[in-house]
C-alpha cells in the first residue's frame, strides 16, 4: 500500500502539521497540535486545535479505557498560550471548568494507516485524523465544546477525515 502522505510531510515536527479536512481540502477547517503547558504535560506533551471559521478549540487527550481496548478521547481544554499566563491557582481552576462533560474519540493514523493512538512530540505527525463526534458537537453543543463560553456559535463543519497537508512555521 501506498503511504497516503508526502514523505517530507511525514518529516514534519508533530507542533507544525497542519490538517485539512479530505472531503475537498476545505481551508475553512484545520486542525494540528501544539505543546501543551509544561504545568500540565505529565501524561500528553501535545494539545489538539481545531480552527474553524468562527474560532479556534484545544483538546487535551485522555485514554480513560486505555486497559480496556479503548482508544483515544479528546476533551475542550484552555489554550496553552492563555494557559502560560497563569498562576497555578487560576490554571486549576480553569482547567476544571473548562473540560466540563464533553470527550469525543479521537483516532490517528500513520502513513500506512496504522493506529497511533495519542500523538506526542517526539513522534512524527500522524497522518490521518479522525474525531467522531467532533462536527456534531461542533453544530449541536458549540458551549461545552469551547469550555461554557457562551459567545461560540453552532457551525456547520463536514464530517470527514482530516488529512495531513502542510508542515507551517506558526500554525496554531
């Protein structure tokens, strides 16, 4: 089988990797990593950002049936720029109010479409991504996906795949 990614993509750093939706490359979304606070990295190094046209949402990652077989989830998570600004307190504090209830699986790929689970930033990008759930939450649950800010509005984004594109300098 043919790897589905550029060799010199799979080359990219994980933090760089930018995706796009398959279904017609649509720029309007894009997802990658970024590094997580170093405050909060004990388990997962890396953050997932999904930019859609109204705003961008962080994830962090937890494998809550990891024993089980189960995979990957994904739960709303406080930008780790904003997140570097703050005391120790206040990161507690909005941590807990902003991942809420909400996790949605999470799955990546390699090249060969082998199962990853959790990227880290020692790996290489993954080459595919695909969240189930994520466009749903995105039309119907749009203030447990952004952490109860009651300014996100409801967006209409392709279910689909999200398909490693573009290895840029400042992604996120």
């Amino acid at each position: 089988m043919e790897p589905i990614v550029s060799e010199a993509l799979s080359e990219c750093p994980v933090d760089r990797a930018v995706y796009r939706l398959r279904s017609a490359m649509e720029a309007d979304f894009t997802a990658g990593f970024t590094r997580q606070d170093p405050r909060k990295a004990d388990r997962y190094d890396l953050v997932f950002w999904l930019k859609t046209p109204k705003r961008t949402y962080f994830f962090s990652f937890s494998e809550p049936r990891r024993f089980e077989g189960g995979g990957p989830m994904i739960s709303p998570e406080i930008d780790p720029k904003q997140a570097a600004g703050m005391n120790e307190y206040s990161l507690e504090y909005e941590t807990e109010r902003v991942r809420g209830h909400l996790s949605i699986e999470f799955d990546a790929f390699g090249p060969e479409l082998y199962d990853w689970g959790v990227p880290a930033i020692i790996n290489p990008p993954p080459a595919l991504i695909v969240a189930r759930g994520l466009a749903e939450s995105l039309r119907d649950r749009p203030h447990a996906l952004s952490g109860g800010d009651y300014r996100a509005e409801a967006e209409e984004m392709p279910s689909g795949l999200f398909l490693l594109s573009e290895c840029a300098p400042n992604p996120h």
